[in-house]
C-alpha cells in the first residue's frame, strides 16, 4: 500500500460564520504502488478538492492520510518537503500553473533545485533528459510557455512531475482541457512512464472514457462520497450504483453493437448543493430506483454482491440488470 486515505472530510466555509460547503464528506481511498486509481463524477463532485487533501495542498477537516506508511496529515510544510519529492501533483491548466516569464527549463529544473538534486550544468543536462523523456525538443530549454502548444505545456508539467521520480502523482483532469487528439497522446505519455518508472496516479475526469483507458481501479464520486468502487474492467461491465450506470449509459463507447443496444437514462434534476446534501442516500432525489428506506437511510459503501469482494457500492438496491433503470 502506498497512499491511503481514510475517513477525509474537506468543509470550507463560504462566510465567516456562514454555511459549510461540504465538498469531501468521509471519502477512503487505498492506492497501491505502480497502480493507477480513476476518480470520475460530475464538475463540482469534490474530486479536486479530494485530489488536494491527498496532495496535502490542503488541510483535512478531518480524517487521515497516509503515505509510505507514514501519517502526513498534520505535517507541518517544513516536513512536508521532503515527502513532496515521492508525491507530486499534475493540474489541468498547463498553462496557468507554469510561470509564464520563466523559460521552461528552469520551471522543469525546479524540483531538482528546491530539493539539492543537482545544480549547474549537471541539472541542464537532467533537464535536457527530462524534456526527451516526455517527447519535448530538447532544445528549446531555453523557450517560454508561450511558445509551447497546449499539448506540450503539459508535457512541461509532467517534466516537473516526474523530475524526482516521485512514487505517486496525483493528477487532476490532466487531459480536460486539450484536445482529443491530444488527450491520447498525454494519456500515452502517462502509461509510459507508469511502465518505465514504475509511477502510481490518482487519475481525476469527469469522463469516464478518459479514467477506462488509464485505470486499474476506479472510484465513482457524488457530492463529496464515493459512490461505487472496483477493478476498472469490473466497474465497466458490471456497474452496480444507479449513479454509475447512468453515467455509462451516457458515455461514447467504440463498439457500435454495444451503443446501438444501449439508450442514455436521463437523471433528472440537478445536482443538489453540497451545502446542505439531500438526507440519507445523497443521491435519492434524483435516482430511478429510490424507495422511502432511501431517504432516510444513508448505505454504507460496502460489497453487495457475493464473489465480488472489491466491488464495493453504497446502494440499497444495487443494479443487477441496466434495463431495470431503462423502464422506470
Ligand atoms: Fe438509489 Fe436508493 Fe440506491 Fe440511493 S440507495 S442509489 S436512492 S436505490
Ligand atoms: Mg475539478
């Protein structure tokens, strides 16, 4: 095991003395070493604000993280230093997150420098590396972000990333903001390095598509929990939540035998405030199946099948046959 969280709660405050938005409410997760864990659900969910507290960018409300079997949660930002050159974080906007004056050498170089890896000549050539590495010219080292297109300024950040070789890179919607055709060449370049460096992701999308193609295990967020959890190809096959089964249903897929056989389900309403989460089962105002036990009983995110002991689904009624929610 390489990162676990276990029982994390992220409130912020909207006012002072306001309202708590309630964005992580009790989420565990485990992330074993050389493993890549989709996290996947809708814009507003609580996966980056997940994703931070992991990366310990933020401070937990509650509950612990744990990395390299050693608890992380409470240390402070001098001792969190050395932890941050086996943790490291990719965000979604290459380009908001590279120093727009800096030519990207340095910005690559920089971990290298933070950490007394290597300075001079010796951290222009690790540079240079770095740059091959991830498909960039090595030289345009002394280039500005600006001169990069958007596919490339992410290779930049998955330079910096990996400079240390760092264990596990939590990586949040990584690919959201390019291209298509872009996004499989960035995803590419992950699983690479995965195999080459032996790398572990948290791998955060809203698309389902994106988390099948990089992912051993998947995790399924609604308001600030996980929902379901399983083996990727399990998750896929099999979805169990009402949740996921009508986010699946709502996903491209490439085989045409399988979408002609398939009908989108439509959830109604929307997304409800994380301010204030629906009672019991958060996601009963709008699922086809809720019954009364649904609105009062919050289910615990536990397996609900015989046989399939890592699949894992908070659901009193779990699905068994997608057309049960095709008719209601
Ligand atoms: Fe739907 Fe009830 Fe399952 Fe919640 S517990 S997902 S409301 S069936
Ligand atoms: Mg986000």
């Amino acid at each position: 095991v390489l990162l676990q969280a276990i029982d994390v709660v992220k409130h912020f405050a909207v006012r002072r003395r306001g309202p708590h938005v309630r964005a992580v409410d009790g989420v565990s997760l485990t992330v074993h070493s050389g493993e890549t864990v989709g996290l996947v659900g809708e814009t507003g969910c609580g996966k980056s604000t997940l994703a931070r507290c992991i990366a310990r960018l933020y401070e937990l409300s509650s509950g612990r993280v744990v990395f390299e079997g050693r608890d992380i949660t409470r240390l402070s930002r001098r001792r969190l230093a050395p932890v941050r050159r086996n943790l490291q974080m990719i965000f979604q906007d290459p380009y908001g997150s590279l120093n727009p004056r800096r030519r990207v050498g340095s910005i690559i170089g920089d971990p290298l420098a933070i950490h007394d890896v290597a300075d001079g000549r010796d951290r222009r050539r690790r540079v240079q590396e770095l740059m091959e590495l991830v498909g960039l010219n090595p030289e345009h080292y002394n280039r500005y972000p600006a001169e990069f297109s958007g596919g490339q300024r992410q290779r930049i950040g998955v330079a910096r990333a990996v400079a240390l070789r760092p264990r596990l890179i939590v990586c949040d919607e990584p690919v959201s903001a390019l291209d298509v055709s872009i996004q499989a060449q960035i995803i590419n370049l992950l699983d690479d390095l995965k195999d080459q460096l032996g790398i572990a992701y948290v791998f955060i999308s809203h698309d389902l598509s994106v988390v099948r193609h990089v992912s051993d295990r998947v995790a399924v967020m609604y308001l600030g929990q996980i929902v379901e959890t399983a083996a990727a190809e399990d998750l896929y096959a099999r979805p169990r939540h009402p949740y996921t089964v009508a986010l699946l249903s709502a996903t491209p897929v490439a085989d045409p035998d399988l979408a002609d056989r398939r009908t989108p389900i439509l959830l109604t309403g929307d997304v409800p405030s994380p301010v204030d989460p629906p009672s019991g089962c958060r996601f009963h105002p709008r699922c086809p199946k809720a019954r009364e036990r649904c609105r009062i009983e919050a289910p615990a995110l536990e397996s609900r099948t015989p046989g399939e002991d890592t699949h894992l689904t908070a659901c009193h009624f779990p699905v068994h046959d997608p057309a049960e929610l095709m008719a209601s």
